[in-house]
C-alpha cells in the first residue's frame, strides 16, 4: 500500500513541477492556506486551554493572577 501511496506522490510531483509558476501557485496555495489555518486553530485551542487551566489553579491555590493590560 505504501508503494502505491508514494508511487502516486512521485506522479503528482512531476505533474506540478512540469506547470508553470502560476498553475503551481493556484495548486499549492489552497493546500497550504488549509493547513496553516488547522495548524492555527490547534495552536488557539490548546493555548486557550492552558490559560484557562492556569487561571483555575491560581484560582485554587489562592495566588493573585496577574493584571490584564
């Protein structure tokens, strides 16, 4: 399965390099948008979190959160 996998890559790697720059861009760019945006919004999800879990224990253990500028 993983020979099919990357015989299939090696295709669509050639296909792309053989267009010109703008088709790549057109091509690539939808892929990389999408994944800097899940990346971005993982990043979000876990820092929110963090801070929330943060502030509980300040909160627990009664120590003074800092101010918000």
């Amino acid at each position: 399965m993983m020979t099919g996998i990357l015989s299939w890559w090696d295709g669509v790697e050639l296909w792309l390099t053989g267009r010109g720059f703008v088709l790549q861009v057109i091509v690539v760019m939808p892929v990389v948008l999408a994944l800097a945006y899940g990346l971005a919004v993982a990043v979000d999800g876990l820092l929110g979190r963090g801070i929330t879990a943060r502030r509980r224990l300040a909160q627990r253990f009664g120590r003074r959160e800092e101010k918000e500028l």
